[in-house]
C-alpha cells in the first residue's frame, strides 16, 4: 500500500508566482547590471543544486546503511534527485557569464600572473566548461540508475536485489563525493585561484547534506496534514532531526578546523580568504555566519523533546535553508566586491527566491507524481485514519 501526495499540484501553483515575479526581476536585472547578475545567479544556483545533490547522496547513504528514518522520507529524496537534468538546464546561466565570474578567463591578468599561468592547463574556460558537462552527466546517469534499481519497500526484492542497490550506491558515493568536491573547486573556491583549502570541498557537501535533510524533513511533515504518513513516529521524527544536527555539528567542526589550521599556517596565500571577508560589511556577515550556521541551530536542535515535535522541526529547516543561501552569498561575493560597505546586493535576495522557488516547482511536480509512501510492513489503515503523530499538525 502507498499513500500519495494530492496536494503536491497546489504547493507547485504556489511556487510559480514568486518564480514568474523573480525571473522578470532577474531580467531587469541583466539589463541594468550584468556583472551583478551573474555573480548573483551563481549564488542562488549554488543554493538551489545543493538540495537535489544532497538529495542524492542522502539516498545512497541509506541504502548502505539502512533504516527507517530513510523510508520516511524516502518518496521525498526521489523527488529531489528527480529534478537534477533541470539543474543542469539551469546552469546554462553560469556558463554564459563565466567571464564575468572566474577572474582567471581574464587573459591578460594571467599573462602577468605566474600563479595563474601555472594553473592555466586546469584554470582555462573550454576545460572548465567541459568538467561541468562531465559532472551533470554523471549525476544524470548515476541518479537514472539508482531510481531504477531503487526497492520500493523495505521488504521487497530479493536478498541480490538488495546488494546490487548496495553495490551501485557504495561506488556512486564516492563517484558522488569527488564530483561534487571538485564541482565545488571549480565554481566556488576558483573565483579565487590563488586560493586553496582541502577541506571546502567537505564543508560544501554536508551543506548539500543539510540541504536534503531540511528540505525532506520539512516535506514529511508538510504533506502529513493531507496525506498522514504512516512512518512518520516520534522516533522517526527524531532521528531525522539528528541528522539535522549531525550536519549542523560536521559543519561546524569542519568550518573551524579549516579556519585554525589556515590561522596557525598564517600563510598570505592563504590568510587573505578570511581577511577579505572582514573588510566592509562582510565583517559583520562573517560574525554571524557561524552563529547562525552552527551556533544557534545546535542549541534549537539540542533537546531531545523538541527534536519530536513536527512544527517547531519545520520552523528549524526552514531557517537552516535560509541560512544556507545566506551562506553562498558569504562564499561568492566578498571576493568580488571587496570591503563593500553594504554586503548585499537587491539581486542577492532575488535570485536564490527565484530559483529556489523554480526548483520546488519542479519538485512539487515530480512528487505529485510519485507512487507516495510505502507504508509499513502489517500497516492497514487508510489515508483519512487517525494515527499516533508527534507535533500534531502544522
């Protein structure tokens, strides 16, 4: 039995307005400053893709691991990875103002640059464009494969069944963990080419992670209201939050371990990330990133009792997902526009609503056709039965 989501075409009508609204600010926005815009669109990109990646590796981490927490959310992961193809659509944008991002396509700045001459056979805009193809292809087909070979309940299929999903997800992991470390290399940390920090690539994947789990968490208990989820216990609930807080804690002990170990190196190539960010207005953005990343969501998230409790989890995914686009904007812009008095931009707000709001569109979509939730073994009521909840409804 399965329980599908009726509502998802009215949440998808919803998204198109403030879709329709910001793309024509978007395109004002183009017209009047261009620069600006791309610079901005990568930032509401970077937003939007993490959640479908974090999507999918969430999906592989759960069928290497198991249990129930992943089959609560599971029709909301497969959304999600549904939505990836679209992403790479979406990332045309980028490619067409990869000049006016990446300071390194700026020929004549490498030419009297050794740094940047040394990188140039990595550092160069054909090969560039080719990795991002390279990156979406992979995704596209790894997610193809995973969605086909997917069980749709825990107890379905055959003992083979289950360890060739296992199998496919173990290599797409790492397969996944490379991509994305390198993806995260080539549009984020290369608009500062003389840069360099092994552990970016780490701290923006369990951003995707976070990503995924808000987004799912907060869709679990969102439909939950018109289509009760028969997985949804406080137990299960629970677990999810932690992940949450999981992610919240790997982010902070990454983001720190990076900034010690560049502070105690002091090396100039290194130390002038972190000083850019406090010039200007970036200082005050930079004081409250990891209050706001890390410091509030660990003691909103540090009680066990409000872990169970379904709105005040949604109220806690949401702020992560803002935060996390305000995190992009703290990755991008202070290396574009140094020490700016006034950190943001209008189309710094713009965009990230804009294709965030896209993407659930689409997401919406893809989930109102799903097959729903496979409900639990021996589990027998309908959809408009009582169940035992947590939270009530939101």
């Amino acid at each position: 039995m399965s329980l599908a989501f009726s509502a998802a075409a009215s949440y998808k009508r919803k998204m198109l307005l403030p879709a329709a609204v910001g793309a024509g600010l978007m395109v004002f926005g183009f017209l009047l400053n261009r620069p600006q815009f791309f610079q901005s669109y990568l930032q509401g990109y970077l937003f939007a893709v993490a959640i479908p990646l974090g999507c999918l590796g969430v999906t592989m981490i759960h069928n290497l691991s198991g249990g129930n927490w992943g089959w609560t959310i599971r029709p909301f992961l497969e959304a999600g990875i549904k939505t990836l193809p679209a992403m790479a659509l979406l990332f045309i944008p980028v490619a067409l103002g990869v000049t006016s991002i990446f300071p390194w396509t700026n020929h004549e700045l490498v030419a009297h640059d050794p740094v940047l001459l040394g990188k140039e056979a990595y550092l160069n805009v054909p090969f560039w464009l080719g990795r991002a193809a390279f990156y979406f292809a992979l995704w596209s087909i790894l997610s193809l494969w995973l969605l086909r070979w997917l069980l749709p309940s825990p107890t379905a299929g055959t003992l083979s069944q289950q360890h060739r999903v296992q199998r496919l997800s173990a290599g797409g992991l790492l397969l996944f963990v490379l991509s994305t470390s390198f993806a995260a290399i080539d549009w984020a940390m290369s608009i500062e080419p003389h840069w360099f920090s092994s552990i970016f690539g780490v701290i923006v994947i369990v951003g995707y992670v976070i990503s995924a789990f808000s987004v799912a968490t907060m869709s679990l208990i969102l439909f939950n209201n018109t289509t009760p989820n028969p997985w949804l216990t406080s137990k299960n609930l629970h677990d999810l939050s932690k992940f949450m807080f999981m992610g919240i804690m790997l982010w902070g002990y990454m983001s720190l371990s990076q900034f010690l170990i560049i502070w105690s190196g002091n090396l100039p190539e290194e130390t002038f990330w972190y000083y850019e960010r406090s010039l200007g207005g970036w200082w005050w953005l930079s004081l409250f990133m990891p209050i706001l990343q890390w410091v509030l969501p660990f003691c909103l998230l540090l009680s066990a009792k409000m872990k169970k409790k379904a709105p005040y989890v949604f109220k806690v995914g949401a702020f992560l997902l803002v935060v996390r686009a305000l995190e992009q904007v703290w990755f991008i812009s202070p290396s574009l526009r140094l020490g700016a008095a006034f950190p943001f931009h209008w189309m710094d707000l713009v965009a990230p609503v804009t294709l965030g709001a896209l993407w659930a569109a689409l997401y919406f979509s893809f989930l109102g056709g799903s097959s729903g939730v496979p409900a639990p073994a021996g589990h027998a009521h309908t959809a408009h039965e009582p169940q035992d909840q947590p939270g009530g409804k939101h």
